[in-house]
C-alpha cells in the first residue's frame, strides 16, 4: 500500500504518535499547496 492512500492516512490519524501527526501535516500542507498550483 503507498503511503498516499487514504487507507494509510486512516491508519496514521487513528494513531495518536507527535510524528505521525506531524507527518500527516506535511502530507496536507503538500497536498494543499498543489491544488493550489493547479488552480492558478
């Protein structure tokens, strides 16, 4: 399973870890900023 499926994601907010949770950031704040890009 890649590490950008949903099911992975799930799997990383289900668990309450300082790094996974900061990983999780990092993989949004990517995901926003390429909307973002892919908007303009």
């Amino acid at each position: 399973m890649s590490a950008g499926t949903p099911g992975c994601l799930h799997q990383v907010r289900s668990a309450p870890r300082s790094d996974s949770f900061i990983e999780v950031r990092l993989y949004e704040h990517g995901v926003y900023e390429g909307l973002i890009e892919h908007e303009r």
